[in-house]
C-alpha cells in the first residue's frame, strides 16, 4: 500500500453503514422486483383507500391561532358566556345591483322581505327563525323603521296606496315597542277587515298619532314625526333612541338646510349598505347538523338562487365558510394531474438528454420518466391514509401535501437514473459486462448515502416544523414529513423494482450494440465538447480570482437580501385572497370599504357580577366602561350597550308607581334586586338584554354580563392599528381584576399573531440550523466542508427571506413555515455537492481541487438542474388556480376574518365573518410558489457556483496553510540525499527525523513533481505530513 493510500481519509462510520443497508436493498431490489413491487402496492392501496372516505374538516377557531396567547383565554371565556359552544349567526349584506343608493323605498322593501323570509321561511324539523330567536327577534330594527318613515313620507306626498306589507311592518314595528308603564305607554288597537277601515292609534304620552287605512289608501295621518325619527346615527322610534350605525353603512346624510330644501323626511342622503344578522340560541330539538342545514339553505338561496331586480344580496354563514373551504380544496386536484404531466414530460426530456449523452436511450427510459412522478403521489396518499388512521383531521391544507411531496420526492429518481446512466456507461467503456444485480448494487452505493443525507434534512426540515404553535401548520409539517418519508422509501424500492425490470430489457439490447462503431464515434465527438467545456468550467471555478469575483458579487447579493430581511413586517391583510369569483370577494370589498371604518366594537365581559347591592361595586364597573368610552375613536356613550344605564331609567319610571308613604330605602333595598333585574328584562322594549346576561341556575343571581363599546376610524382597518387598540382594551381590563374581566375582539385571535411572527421564525429557524449542521456533519466530518455546507444554507435562506419580503411576501403564519420548509429545501443543494467533494477526498486518484470539483459535477451536476427545473415548473402550475394573487405581485396572510359589530347580540356584540379558513390555501399556494422558485434558483446558483468555487479555494487555502507548517531541509552526502525535517514553532512540539534515500529516486520524484505542478527547492521542500522524512517526500511528490 502507497504512503498516499494511507493518507487519504476513509469513510465515516455512518457512510459505511449505509453502504452496507444500500447493499442489503440493492441485492433484494435486483433479485425479487416483482414482490417489492406487490408488497408496496399492497401496503399503498391498504392505507390510501382511507383518503377518499375522510371527510374534509378546519378548525376555525384554533387552527391558526398561536397556542398560550391571551387571546385564547378570551375565547374561553366568551364560549363559557355561551354555554360552551357557538351560536346560530348568519350575515346578509344588500347592496344596490345599479351601485346606488339603498335610501329608496324599492330596494328597502325588498330588504324587509329578506328579513321576513329568513324568518318565516326554511324551517328544519318544523322550526323557523322566528322560533327560535327568543330575545334576538328585534335585531334588525331599524331596517323596516326606516323603511315605514319613508313608505309614509312617500304615501303622504303621493297619496298612494300602502301595499299589505307596508301596512304590516309597521303595525308590528309599533307591537315590538310598546311598554307596560303606567304613565309612559303606548296604547295600539287595530282593526284590519277586507275592504274597511285599518286603525293604527298611538298614545306616548301626550302625543297622539292615527294612520287610517281603507282599501289600501291612507285616508288620514297626523303626528307621525314625533313617533318616528329617523335620523343617522340615532333615531328616536316611540320616544326610544335606537341606534342605525350598526345596520346602515356608507352613509351620507343632509345638513338642515338640505333637509329643509329638499322636505326630506330623515337626514339620510345616500345609504350604500345595509346589514341584516339573524342570531339565535340554537335549539333543543337541534343538533349540530340541523344548524348547518339551516344555514346552508339559507345562503345557496340568496347566493344561487334569489333574484331581485333592486338589490344583490351577499351572506356569509360559518357553513358557507365550510363549503367555500371545500371548493378550493377541491380546485387545486385538477392542478396534481397538470403537475404531474409536467413533471412526466420534463422527466422525458431531461433523462433522453443525459441518455443520449452517454448513448443508452431506450424506451424504457419512458417508464423511468413516468414513474419518477408517480411514486411521490402514491407516497404521499400512503401516507395521509395512515395519519387519517391515527386520527388526525383532513384539513384544508392538506392539499399543499401532494405538491410538496412531488416538488421534493422526485429528485431521488433523478440521482437513481443518472447513476445508472453513469455506470452503465462506465462498463460499456470498459468493456465489462457485470450481472444486473451487481449494476444495481452498484447505483445504491454510488448515490444512496447522498439521496439519504438530503432526505433526512427535508424530513427534519418539516418534523421541526411540526412543533409549531400553530395547528394548521402542525398538520401540515407531520403530513409532509411523513409523505417525504415514504417517498424515499417508494424510490429505493417500487422506483428500484421498475427500474430493474426494465434494467433487464436494457442490457439485452447492450449486446446487439455493442459494436456500433458510427454510434460510438459520434459519442465520442459529443464528449469531447462537453469535457472541453466542463474542463474550462472547472479551471474557472478553482482559479482564485474567481473566488474574490464572487465575493463581490455575494456582497451586494447578501446586502440586499439582509436589509429585505431586516424591513421585513409581520402584517394581515385578506386583499386578493380568493378564488376568482368567489362570493366573499364582495364581502370583503364591502368590508374594508363600509364596515371596518364606521364600526368597530368591543365585547366586555364581566365574569363576576358579584355584589350588584354595592354601590361601590356599581361604581367600578361604570368607571371601567367609562375608561373605554374615553379612548380615542370611541363612538360615544350613546353607541355604548351597557344595561346598567337602561335599568337606571327603568328605576326611576318604576319609582314613580310607589306611594308618597312608601319610604326610600324600600325602593333602594329592590334595587339590583335579581327579582327586579328579571322584571326589567320582561319588559318588551329592554328585552333584548337578556342575551347580555347570564344567571346562576342555583342561586338565580346575574353571575356575568357583557357590555359592548364602538369605534370607528379609517385606521382600524389596518391590522397592526388593531393590535394597539387591543392591547388599549386589555389594559384597562387589566386594572379591573375585582371584576375578572375580559375582552373579546373576534380577530384578537390574528392580531395577536403579529407580535409572535418574527420572534417565532427566528428561533425556528435557528433550531433548523442547528439541525440542518448536525445532520451534515453525521455524513461529513470535516470542518471546511461542514462550514461551506452550513454558509450556503445560511446564505440560500437569508436569500430567500430577503427576496420573498422585497416580493411583496409579510411575515405570517404561512410563510413563517415556508420559510421553515426552504431551509430544508436549500440543504439538498450545497449537501448534494458538498458531500460528493467531500467523498471525493477518498479517493487518492483526484489530488486537485479541479479533479475533484470535475468529479462531483460529473456525478451531481446534471441531476441538480433536473432537481431544480422540475420543481420550478411543477410549482408554477399552481399560478394558473384562478385568483386575484396568481395574476399580480401577490399579498400572504394568515387566518382571517370580517368583523360585523352589531349591538345586539344574544352571545357577543363582536358577530364574527370568518373568512380565513376559504382563502388559507390559496395563500400558502402563493406564499408556497415564491418561495420555492427562490430556492430552486438560489440552491441551483450556489450549488454550481458558489459552493464549488468556495470548496477549491478553501482546499487550495488549507494545503498552503498546511505545507508550510512544516518545514523540511534536503542536502547531500556522499551521493546520498540526507532528509531532515521540522515542525515549526505554532505546533509546540520538535520533530527530527532522517532518513537515506537514492539520490536517483530522488530525482525521478522532484521530475514528477514538476509535471504536476508542484513547486520543487533542493534546499526547502514544503511537506504536508509530520512523519518520517521517506514518507513526507512520499507525500509531496
């Protein structure tokens, strides 16, 4: 054995014990292909039968909400004030089909027929709206008021008739007002007959109104002004002030000398939007089912069906959110089919290529193209079958896991092809004919361990990413870690199995071309191009000014993308988020249009009600709601719902009813009495406060009530002006502790996010580094490899980070785990090149950085752009899913939802419109595409560039470095060469060594030193080894 075989370094034991299991796998592949292919379809069709009977199920709620924030603990305490689950709420908004105004009684009327209809109509086990909304009845009030004050002012002007329902609303308007004071009343008699006079007579203390109808025509009218007016943002309905702001929308009123010229009879000049909920208490009778039935019956009617001249309507329902998920999920498995035509006709191409290359095209080769795309698909539904199994729910975003799990898995059958293609080529040249079963054997060894060390880091890539506090994500990350898994699994044995059953037809044809000298010429001419090429290439890539070229360019490269990096926000938005024509486009329009800047509201809930007898304890609790009312862009006390203050006005009308002899403290003594709270309740005009309230079932006393506050304000559409304002509402509660009270914002669940996105990316993102290091440096062992490995991971990922932000791309949950995923994604790159340059060091016939470097782009090269052109082209497909994003520079945002803030509310004032669920994948479709097209074409530059220009300077700089460490002094004597050497001061240590050698050998060896470049000094020779002198020239030359 030479003394250049002892030095060369040996593998590690991990290579070794993967060269063993590779063996293991290529004998048993070679020997039974047609039983590892039965027994892995057997295992696939076993497991994935599951996928298709799972139903398809998200999380609203918690599925993407970072666990331990507060904002949980406040949703726990708004689902314990519901008797622990959710309410019936469904949402619709009219609008004007012609984009006018909503002020005109036509398209008013066709509104309070939608609230008629919703109530009367699509009863489930015999059971309508109206039946069971109990306190929550009168919600849309001001809807049909306003509609009656201007139905009369019409009437008045024209002296037309009144339609039967224009009778009928307000006669019902005026039943769901009347009061049972004893002073303040209003007294209603009606007398409806065919053909005879209709009496509406209206007493509210001294005022007194009559509207007499015959045969439809009003024939008489007086005073209806002081019973009705309606004015924006209040109006006074029978002596009541009733808020319009949380119905009415986009609305622009008459100053009073408008009103005066144009005798308008309300202040309202132009409404745009009109918003209607129906809230309930679901049902006894009702099961969860039952309330989805409801739902959606309502909304495919009005969304699919109703047809009305005057207004469009748009629903939202949390079913309709449901099924909206489903139909994206459903959009993107056409795009799996385009993906993997893609894939199959890409992998055709680029194998005829490398086939052609090296003359061995077949049309088996057919069959390898194919089935290179096929086995991540089967891989990945094996997968999401056992999951299923074990009981994880089918989410929405699962449907990213197939394109994932191909985008990645058909690199290994890349390496397995080419490696094939090398060897088979190889023998061919060499004129050896080994069995297949040796070739196979062969092609495992050769690229095993590097398919291994990059699916291993893929893998840990999304297993950390498993450990995010974030459900949706969580699933994610398991399913395609997993799915990545079995991928590689499905390509050392189904892939292998086929290979080697069409290997066998292949070297059949090997005999009868064997001697095709034309084919073999022309080969030849095509490598010579090709070497001459990649020989040039080599040559720059080891030269070292190509080295500082590159550090010029990186600077700029690294420079950009830090300060991308460092700009980078974390931020929602829900712009251009849905699939192209998807009715929640227009609600979001409307949304962010009318809603968010008009009325934004808080839900307070006070979860001990405590002593209500206290003075004291009354006091704090109006000097909290006071503190809210006090902040900026509060609407004012007037918009506030608080029943303390009704119940105080309830007080003092009740007081009057006492006799002059009845003492004061006995008024005082039934005061927040629970007795005289429920009386208070049963009034018709306070009883929609029963759903603010909550009773003790044991003691019967008010244990907890809610209490909401408005703000408006241009700004609060903005995401991150929320979270301010949140953490404002939290800190007054805060100092309220007596009271145990919370918050509740419907969107604190998202907002909150906003504080977590980076701190979380960054200490993943570390953790995966680590990882990422320790897996490399499992498969190499070696300090400058380990570090140019880690450096371009770093590099790629500060690339992709910097870039994706300057591309319009805001920190979120779903490029935090995109960002996550191309750290895993960037490995495979610098740890394919890195470890092929660092395996190449065992082998004691490439001495230079150049032969290595050659040696590892002949091995890699080639497979790394089919790697990178193939997940390139396989993720743009997902461009063409028809939304708003795929079109323009798109936005990425987590989980969100639209914000109605009504005042009204059975369980909250905060009525939630969910929309984030519906757009969650088409979101991390975007966010997905952007990221892995900036590291396929990062990882590909630094894999074929930087990386291996960095690999030959740093060789060059280590065998300078370490030459001259040692020094060795040659003189002669006695026609006898006399070696003495040393190691000089830095190694502490003085080693004198010397040896006689033939000066003639010695001659012969400084000979072939020159001839491979090496520098030759008779005086001081630069040795790169500590031993003995024999040795040490040994080494050198």
């Amino acid at each position: 054995m030479s003394s250049a075989e002892n030095t060369t370094p040996s593998p590690t034991l991990c290579i070794r014990l993967l060269t063993i299991f590779f063996r293991l796998t290529g004998h048993v592949v070679a020997k039974y292909p047609g039983i590892v292919i039965a027994v892995v379809m057997v295992f696939t069709i076993v497991f994935s039968v599951q996928v298709p009977m799972t139903k398809m199920k998200d999380d609203f709620v918690n599925g993407y909400t970072l666990k331990g924030v507060r904002s949980l603990t406040e949703v726990q305490a708004y689902q314990k004030f519901n008797h622990g689950h959710y309410p019936i709420v469904l949402f619709i908004l009219a609008a004007a089909k012609d984009g006018g105004s909503m002020m005109r009684l036509s398209h008013l009327n066709a509104t309070v027929d939608i609230i008629d209809d919703v109530g009367s109509e699509f009863a489930v086990k015999n059971k309508s709206f109206d039946s069971i909304c109990e306190s929550l009845c009168d919600i849309n009030e001001p809807v049909p008021a306003v509609r009656f004050r201007l139905t009369v002012s019409t009437r008045l002007m024209t002296n037309l008739s009144f339609d039967k329902h224009e009778i009928h609303h307000p006669l019902i308007i005026f039943q769901r007002l009347q009061t049972h004071s004893m002073k303040h009343h209003i007294g209603i008699f009606i007398s409806s007959t065919r053909n005879a006079i209709c009496r509406c007579a209206l007493h509210y203390d001294c005022i007194e109104t009559e509207l007499n109808f015959q045969n439809g025509y009003m024939i008489n009218y007086q005073g209806a002004d002081s019973i009705l007016d309606i004015s924006y943002p209040v109006s006074r309905i029978v002596g009541r002030q009733v808020d319009l702001s949380a119905n009415l929308f986009g609305v622009d009123t008459y100053d009073d000398y408008e009103m005066q010229t144009n005798n308008a009879s309300s202040n309202i000049k132009d409404l745009k939007l009109i918003l209607l909920q129906f809230r309930a208490q679901r049902p006894s009778e009702w099961n969860v089912d039952d309330v989805m039935e409801w739902e959606r019956k309502v909304s495919h009617h009005y969304l699919f069906k109703y047809n009305n001249p005057y207004i469009k309507p748009m629903v939202y329902s949390f079913v309709f959110a449901q099924d909206e998920i489903a139909r994206t999920g459903r959009t993107m498995f056409p795009y799996i089919a385009i993906g993997l035509l893609v894939i199959s006709v890409f992998s055709l191409v680029t194998v005829y290529i490398s086939a052609t290359y090296t003359n061995q095209w077949s049309v088996h080769k057919i069959v390898y193209a194919i089935t290179a795309g096929v086995c991540p698909l089967l891989a990945t539904s094996t997968a999401l079958g056992l999951i299923f199994c074990l009981g994880v729910r089918f989410s929405s975003i699962l449907c990213m896991t197939p394109f994932l799990t191909l985008a990645i898995g058909v690199d290994d059958s890349y390496l397995l092809i080419n490696a094939w293609l090398r060897i088979s080529r190889r023998q061919n040249e060499l004129a050896v004919k080994t069995s297949l079963e040796e070739r196979i054997v062969d092609m495992f060894i050769d690229v095993g361990p590097s398919m291994t060390i990059t699916s291993v880091t893929n893998v840990v890539a999304f297993a950390i990413g498993a450990f995010t506090p974030i459900d949706e994500i969580r699933i994610l990350c398991v399913a395609t870690s997993l799915s990545i898994s079995f991928a590689f699994l499905y390509t050392i044995t189904l892939y292998a199995a086929v290979m080697t059953l069409c290997a066998s037809r292949e070297i059949i044809n090997e005999k009868t071309s064997a001697n095709d000298r034309a084919l073999a010429n022309q080969r030849n001419q095509k490598l010579a191009v090709i070497e001459g090429f990649l020989n040039g290439y080599c040559d720059w890539l080891s030269n070292g000014y190509t080295s500082i070229f590159m550090l010029l360019i990186l600077c700029p490269y690294w420079y950009l993308s830090i300060t991308g990096a460092m700009t980078a926000q974390a931020r929602l938005s829900i712009d251009r988020l849905f699939l192209e024509g998807s009715p929640m486009l227009e609600v979001n329009h409307a949304r962010q249009k009318y809603v968010l800047p008009s009325y934004t509201c808080v839900t307070i809930y006070v979860n001990r009600a405590g002593d209500l007898f206290n003075k004291t304890r009354i006091a704090r609790i109006k000097q909290m709601v006071n503190e809210f009312e006090q902040l900026p862009d509060c609407n004012g006390a007037q918009f506030s719902h608080f029943w303390i203050r009704d119940y105080e006005n309830y007080l003092k009308f009740t007081s009057e009813e006492f006799d002059e002899d009845t003492n004061d403290s006995d008024a005082d003594s039934s005061a927040f009495s629970t007795e005289s709270i429920r009386q208070f309740i049963e009034w018709p005009e306070y009883k929609y406060w029963q759903g603010f309230m909550r009773f003790d079932e044991t003691t019967s006393r008010m244990k907890s009530f809610l209490i909401t506050v408005a703000y408006h304000g241009e700004h609060l559409a903005d995401w991150t002006e929320r979270l301010n304002i949140l953490k404002r509402w939290r800190s007054i509660v805060d100092r309220y502790q007596d009271l145990e009270a919370t918050v509740y914002e419907d969107e604190a669940l998202y907002s909150e996010q906003i504080d977590h996105f980076l701190p979380i990316t960054i200490q993943t993102s570390l953790v995966t580094f680590l990882c990422m290091a320790i897996v490399c440096f499992v498969f190499m062992p070696n300090f400058f490899t380990l570090f140019v490995a880690v450096g371009a991971i770093t590099s790629i990922f500060i690339g992709v980070f910097g870039f994706v932000t300057h591309w319009g791309v805001d920190v979120d949950s779903f490029s935090m785990a995109a960002l996550i995923m191309s750290i895993g994604l960037s490995v495979d790159f610098p740890a394919h090149i890195t470890y092929h340059y660092h395996r190449s060091g065992y082998d004691s016939s490439l001495s230079t950085s150049k032969e290595r470097i050659k040696q590892c782009l002949i091995a890699i090269g080639f497979p790394l752009l089919q790697c990178s052109g193939s997940t390139v082209l396989f993720v743009l497909c997902l461009a063409f899913i028809p939304c708003y994003m795929s079109a323009v520079s798109f936005h990425t945002h987590t989980h969100y939802c639209i914000l109605f803030t009504l005042p009204r509310a059975d369980k909250d004032s905060a009525v939630r419109l969910t929309l984030g669920e519906t757009e969650m994948t088409l979101i991390f479709i975007q966010v997905f595409i952007k990221t892995i097209t900036l590291v396929m074409s990062l990882g590909i530059i630094h894999a074929l560039i930087v990386v291996p220009v960095f690999l030959c300077t740093l060789t060059n700089i280590h065998k300078r470095y370490s030459t001259w460490q040692n020094f060795s002094v040659i003189f002669f004597w006695n026609d006898q060469l006399i070696f003495y050497s040393f190691v000089s001061q830095t190694k502490r240590k003085d080693y004198r060594n010397h040896r006689l050698i033939n000066v003639h050998d010695f001659q012969q060896k400084m000979i072939k030193s020159k001839e491979i470049g090496k520098e030759a000094d008779v005086a001081f020779r630069k040795c790169s080894s500590a031993d003995v002198s024999i040795n040490a020239i040994q080494t050198i030359v």
